[in-house]
C-alpha cells in the first residue's frame, strides 16, 4: 500500500513539474503600468528603452545589455493587438 502511494505521488509529480514550469515560461515580466520611466532593468538584467506611436508603449531590448532568456520586444499597450505579448528570446 505504502509503495503504490508513493508511486502514485512520484508520478503525478513527474506529471504536474513540466505544467507548473511551462507557466512559468511563459510568463511575461513587464515593467508595471504607473512605470513613467525611459527604461526599465528587466529581472534577468536586460535593460529596455521605451518606445512606440503616440497612445502606444514597447519596451525594446536595448542590444548590448541582452542576456540568454530576455525577450527582444515587450508590448504594453498596443494598437490592435499587432504584437504578441513579448519578441523572441535571446
């Protein structure tokens, strides 16, 4: 009884641990909405600049400062919806 319990807990984890990291992935850090700033440091320490049409904020990889896992665009508020969520990652 005991060892089908931990097998069974041992195999929802295998199950659960991709799932719950995926999310993580997937997970866009954005600098907050009051951020009034030129730039943002991003948490893996890429800094951005801050760009985009009037009524339009992206956040650009500001190139020499990129890291493995810092996307190369985030969008904040777009027109349309014409951007994903974040540019492709380093």
């Amino acid at each position: 009884m005991f060892k089908t319990l931990i097998s069974t807990a041992a195999a929802a984890a295998f199950l659960i641990g991709p799932a719950v990291e995926a999310t993580a992935a997937t997970a866009v850090a954005k600098p907050p909405a009051s951020h009034q700033g030129q730039w943002w440091t991003h948490p893996l320490g890429c800094e951005y600049s801050r760009a985009g049409r009037p009524g339009e904020t992206m956040w650009f990889l500001i190139v020499n400062t990129r890291k493995k896992g810092c996307p190369s665009y985030i969008a904040g508020n777009t027109w349309g919806g014409v951007y994903r969520a974040q540019g492709s990652k380093m």
